[in-house]
C-alpha cells in the first residue's frame, strides 16, 4: 500500500524525522487557510503547492509550484486541484488530483546553499537485509545517475540483530560531505528514518530530495511510502490511509473478491491458478504474439463462483480480445473447474470473446470431454503450445 507524501511526512514525524512542514487542502480557499497557517507557524512567507496523488515527478509534470503570496497559493492551488497530472511516471492521461499540500518553502536562502541528497530504505532481497540507498545527487531521477554516475550511490547493509549501528549512520553523513552541525543532524536523521522504516513494517522509505538547508538543518522534503501489505493487520492507524481514489478499480474489486489481479496494456484476459504458472502464461501469450491483459491468480480453490468472479473482472477491460484460462488442478480437480467455466458461461449469457481453456492434472481428461461437448464457444487444449496455438489462432 502506498501513501501520499502528506501521511508519508506525517508518519516520519511521528518518529522525529524533521520534514518539510505542511497542511493538506482540498480546495483553494482551504489552500489560502492552510498558508495563513503554516505562516503563523513557521514565519514562511513563501509557499510550495504540491499535488498530492501516489505518482513521482509531479515537480516535472507541473505539479510543485512556488507561491510567493496568498494571491499566488489560491490561484496555483486552484489550478493544480482537479487537473489531470501527467508525469513521467503517471499514464498518458495522469492523475487526477483531489487534494494539494501547502508546504513551507525551505529553500530560504543564507549562509550556505541548499543541499538535495537522495536517500531510500528498502530489503535488499539478495542478502536479505534492509539497506540505507543514498547519494549526493537528489533532486533529480535517481535510475539517470544509477546508469551514468553509479560511483555516486552509495550503500549501507544493516544487520537486523544489530540494527543501524552509530558508525554507520555517521558513514552515511561522511559520505555525503557533511560537517559540523549538518553531519550531526544527518545522523539524527537516518536513524529516526531507519527507525520509522522498520516500526512502520514499510517496504519503502524513499526521500527524494533530503535537503540541507542554508542553516544547515536536514529535512525530509518529500516521501514516498510503501507498507507491506501483509503487516497493515497489525497497524490499524495506517491502514486508514489507504486511498481507493489512487488504485486501479478493477484491481480494487478484486482485491475485494480475493483475487490477485494486476491491470496490464494487452489483449489476450488471463485466467490462472498459481502465481508461477500465471508467469508461464503470460510468457507463452508473448510468444504467441498476443499480450497480456492482466495477471490474474485465482488461486487454490477454483470452483464455479470464483471463476465467474474472474471472468467479470477480465470481461470489465475493454482491450481484451480472448480469455485463456489455464489451470492446473492438483487439489481442485479439473473437471470441477471445466464444470465452473461452464456454469459461469452460461450464468454469464453472452460472453463476446473466444475462450481457450487448458486443465491439467487430475481428470484432465474428463474436463476436456466437458468442455468438448458444452456447446459452448470454448476450446480446450490439453498442451501449453496447444493452448499457445489457439491463442495465436484467435487473435488472427
Ligand atoms: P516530485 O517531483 O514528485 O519528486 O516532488 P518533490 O516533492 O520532490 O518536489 C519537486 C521539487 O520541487 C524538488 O526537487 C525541489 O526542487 C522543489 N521544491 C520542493 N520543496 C520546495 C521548497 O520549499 N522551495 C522551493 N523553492 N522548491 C521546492
Ligand atoms: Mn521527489
């Protein structure tokens, strides 16, 4: 589950992480309210309005704008609400945006320049332990200076016995060039973010710029916040912040009826039980020339009602050309399964795409017999570059 960067910041405060100050808006006049605000509260006179949907590099897509004045917050707020936001990260039509967050703007000038940096806390799957990501050169996409200038990320493995050790966080500090009072802060800094991480069972902590101010105090000026879905039972404040407004709704409705589906571009529907032999299968659409429409695991218990529920949600994208539905029934046997695609079909009444169905495993045999003799608009295909075939067929 992602969170947007105002619950992101709220979360990282909770556990002393000093961030950029802000209040989130709805609407310009709120936008106007939240300056006055954050102007009693920080003595800023000067604001950042930043569009608040679960989407990077809003800043390029027109989505982070300094306001200089009152005037200036409710016009860009009441231009950033509502617009459909398009950034390189977003689809071709963006997102809408619902809410904006009035920040202060703390790139105030002083004895020194501001400073961004990078920093990310993820698993590193490989060694199995959390890492600290960071580099000099924030701001800006963090994949450009993995590939041009990958000497400059830098990383720092955490042993989860022992937990972010003093050296390291004063590792961390060195080598982004600290000194004085700002290497002293940054220490403060990563541990409360490495502590935030780990409390908040997150599966992401990426601060995309952490600024050194001209008074050198470290903050965090954005968050991007990934939790691990399979903790929220045990954080009930945070799993309050989920937003269905930023989710895929069909992948929503599914996740409601206990499918694992995920939305892709293609156009051949998926129908698998499995989350490996779904890999398979989208492969072998590949190959096929055709693409997948969707992953979509129904996992170990197929029987007529859960397919039924799957073919609705495949049938709800309108790109999808075929449905392969490809099941390997080892505790469902398969002639329950063709007895379920075959209720479904007809519970269903008119489904306009060709259906190509493999089962393998128990009763395989018995399950294409059913489907042979259904009468129905499906094929049946006993082998993987059978079903690879028909696909192909189909799509013409
Ligand atoms: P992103 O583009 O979605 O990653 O959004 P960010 O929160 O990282 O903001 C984008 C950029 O806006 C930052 O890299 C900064 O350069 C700029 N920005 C953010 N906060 C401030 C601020 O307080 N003052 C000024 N002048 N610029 C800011
Ligand atoms: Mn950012």
């Amino acid at each position: 589950m992602n969170l947007h960067e105002y619950q992101g910041k709220e979360l990282l405060s909770s556990f002393g992480v000093r961030i950029q100050r802000g209040i989130v808006a709805q609407s310009a006049k709120d936008a106007v309210d939240a300056a006055k605000q954050m102007t009693a509260e920080t003595g800023t006179g000067w604001h950042v309005i930043k569009a608040q949907v679960h989407a990077g590099g809003r800043g390029k897509g027109g989505g982070v704008k300094l306001a200089k004045n009152l005037q200036e917050v409710e016009e860009i707020a009441g231009n950033i609400i509502g617009m459909d936001l398009v950034t390189p990260q977003t689809s071709a039509e963006g997102k809408r945006v619902h809410q904006v967050l009035i920040a202060e703007d703390v790139y105030y000038p002083g004895d020194n320049e501001p400073e961004e940096y990078y920093m990310s806390v993820l698993l590193n799957r490989g060694t199995g332990k959390n890492m600290i990501m960071y580099s000099t050169e924030g701001g800006m996409d963090i994949e450009t200076v993995a590939e041009e200038t990958p000497h400059l990320i830098f990383t720092e493995e955490i042993d989860p016995a022992l937990g972010l050790l003093g050296f390291q966080a004063r590792r961390v500090a060195f080598n982004l060039g600290l000194s004085g009072g700002a290497f002293k802060e940054m220490t403060k800094f990563v541990s409360a973010l490495y502590t935030a991480y780990v409390k908040s069972d997150a599966s992401l902590f990426e601060i995309n710029p952490v600024l050194k101010t001209s008074d050198d105090k470290i903050m965090a000026v954005d968050a991007k916040v990934t939790l691990d879905d399979n903790a929220l039972y045990r954080h009930k404040d945070l799993k309050e912040l989920r937003d269905l407004r930023e989710e895929n709704p069909i992948e929503v409705e599914a996740g409601a009826l206990g499918l694992n589906y995920v939305d892709l571009d293609g156009n051949v529907g998926c129908m698998v039980n499995g989350a490996g032999l779904a890999m398979a299968t989208m492969d072998l659409i590949k190959q096929a020339g055709g693409e997948p429409a969707n992953f979509l695991d129904v996992g170990g218990t197929a029987d007529a009602a859960r397919v039924e529920a799957a073919f609705k949600i495949i049938l709800k994208d309108p790109a999808v050309k075929a449905i392969l539905i490809n099941i390997f029934g080892g505790i469902v046997r398969c002639d329950r399964v063709a007895q379920g695609v075959i209720d479904a079909y007809k519970n269903m009444g008119n489904i306009s795409v060709p259906i190509i169905v493999r089962l393998q495993g128990t009763n395989a045999d018995i399950a294409k017999e059913l489907i042979d003799n259904s009468g129905l608009d499906v094929m049946s295909a006993t082998e993987f570059q059978e079903a690879a075939d028909k696909v192909q067929e189909v799509l013409g």
